[in-house]
C-alpha cells in the first residue's frame, strides 16, 4: 500500500510538470542541432542528448513553479475556463499537491535542469553558453515568480520568444558548429513565432481570469479582435521568414519544407475568429497551433538533416 502510494506520488510529481508540452522547449534544441549539422557535416549527440535534457527540465520547472506563484496571485483559482492548454495543472486547486510541495519540486527540477546545464559548460568551456543558461533558468523562474513577473507586466510573450525561440537555436547551433555567427538569426525566429502563437493563442481562455489579477497579456491589453489581429500577423511573419531563408544555402531547404505546413496553418487561421475564441471549451485554435508548432519545428530540422546530407554526398 505504502509502495503504491509512493508511485502516485510520484506520478502527480512528473504530471505537474505538464509533460505533453515538454517537446516545445526541445523543439528549439533540435533545430539548432540539426543546423549545426547542416553547416559543419558532424553532429555530438551526446551534447544534443544533454542540452535537450537541459531545458527539458528547466522546462519542467518552470511550469510547476509557475503554478505555485499563479496559485499566489489567484489567477488560477479564479480561471473559470481552464483548458488542456492554458490556465495551468491545476494540481494545488485541485488538492493533489500542496502549494509548498509544488515550489520545491518545481525548484528540484530547475536545479537538475542547472546541473546538466553546468555539465555542458564544463565540457564546452564556454561562457556563451554559461550566459544563456543562466537567462533561460532567470527568465523561466521569474515569468511569473515575485517580485519579477515578467508573464504579468506585458513582456511574456516577447520572454517565450526569446526563450524558446531565438536563444535555444543559437545555443544548440553553438554546440554542434562552436561558432557564434548569423545562421541561426532566421530559424530561431521562425520558432520564436510559432511558440509566440501557441502562448498568445491560449491566452484568450484566461483573459477574464488574467484580468482580474491585472495579469497584462497581449489579449487583455489589447482586447479579443485585435488579439486576433496580432495572431494572423504573426502567422504571416512566419511564411514571411521562410522566404528568405530561401536566400542562403543552409537554410534553403528547411525554409521549403516549413511550406508544407500551409495547410494547417490555413485551418488554424481560419479557426482564429472571434465566435469561437469567446466560446468556452473551444480548443480547435490551440490544438491546431500547437500543431503547427510542433510541424514547422519538424519540418526546419529534417530540411536541415536534408542539407548536410547533400553537402556529405557532394
């Protein structure tokens, strides 16, 4: 009985970390890789192992930390419209964790997530890499940790970019092609964009209860239709980016085959309307750009793989 207990436990632990959504930091970390292999021919996969790992965790972290200081603000308690996608696990509402539970095991995960990271610096001797490190660890506590807040003072969704987006590229790049140069400028931002969509596309189900705790997100600054506005721009953005990575050698193919994503980035437009983003229960918007995410992801890394081979066969 005691053993089984101690197995649900445990269970709530690594649920609590929101698991599902843990490839949208790896994703970043893939494609870096992947362009580190396009320009140079070799890949370590033991540095792509341990940096996923990395920012898995930090990932993990993050998200259940995050609960604890939502949990703080009320924001989750008054979140009337919680959803798969947005308005947290829900785990301390619930009664499943306590809310000091939660910020520990949230701190255990941050602090293995530091340790692989401090692992890689020590292999790599770099302080590049020591600096990103420690901006991914200081921006994913501080979303929405006190006395920071940065998810609640209207920058959160420019720290996901940066965060998941922009800075994992150019690390996981760093590691493959130990170089510090303009090649992973566009793809990272072309992933920043699309987390950008999935953060700001799962706003509109908490924008009440955001609101409410003054939690200044772009859909409560800017209201629903214009929210929907930034979301159909920001879409094109990406379209936009994937042309000119036509531009350049190593970015050539991955820039082709993120066009295979649009078809669902059609749907996904189309179901950014505002009958069914005030209605509750829609998920059609979330689960269609979380979709893409993980498709244009997919797509940028296999026509980076499609580039160093063609460059290793030449």
């Amino acid at each position: 009985m005691k053993h089984h207990i101690e197995r649900s436990k445990l269970r709530d632990i690594f649920l609590a970390s929101r698991p599902k959504f843990l490839m949208a930091s790896a994703a970043p970390v893939l494609v870096g890789s992947c362009l580190g292999y396009a320009v140079t021919g070799s890949f370590n996969p033991g540095l792509f192992v341990l940096a996923s790992l990395a920012i898995m965790a930090l990932h993990a972290g993050a998200n259940i930390v995050n609960d604890f200081y939502d949990h703080l603000s009320q924001n989750d308690w008054l979140n009337e419209n919680p959803t798969p996608f947005s308005g947290g696990r829900r785990f301390i509402q619930k009664g499943i964790l306590s809310p000091k539970a939660t910020l520990l095991e949230g701190l255990i995960a941050l602090i293995i997530g530091s340790i692989i990271g401090l692992v890689i610096v020590v292999i790599t001797q770099s302080l590049f890499i020591l600096i990103l490190g420690l901006v991914g660890l200081a921006g994913g506590f501080f979303y929405t940790a006190r006395p920071i807040q940065l998810g609640y003072r209207s920058v959160g969704e420019l720290v996901i970019f940066l965060l998941f987006g922009v800075l994992p590229v150019y690390a996981s790049y760093y590691l493959q092609a130990k170089a510090i140069d303009f090649n992973p400028l566009l793809p990272g931002s072309l992933v920043g964009i699309l987390i950008f969509l999935v953060i700001l596309i799962n706003e509109f189900p908490d924008r009440e209860a955001d609101a409410r705790v003054n939690k200044k997100t772009l859909v409560v600054r800017l209201g629903v239709p214009a929210s929907a506005w930034v979301y159909r721009a920001a879409l094109a953005a990406s379209f936009i980016v994937a042309v000119a990575m036509l531009v350049r050698r190593p970015t050539f193919f991955p820039g082709v085959l993120y066009f295979l994503t649009l078809p669902v980035a059609w749907v996904a437009l189309k179901s950014v309307n505002r009958r069914d983003l005030l209605k509750p229960g829609q998920l059609r918007a979330s689960q269609l750009t979380v979709l893409l995410h993980s498709a244009g992801s997919l797509a940028l890394a296999v026509g980076f793989v499609i580039t160093g081979l063609r460059a290793s066969a030449a």
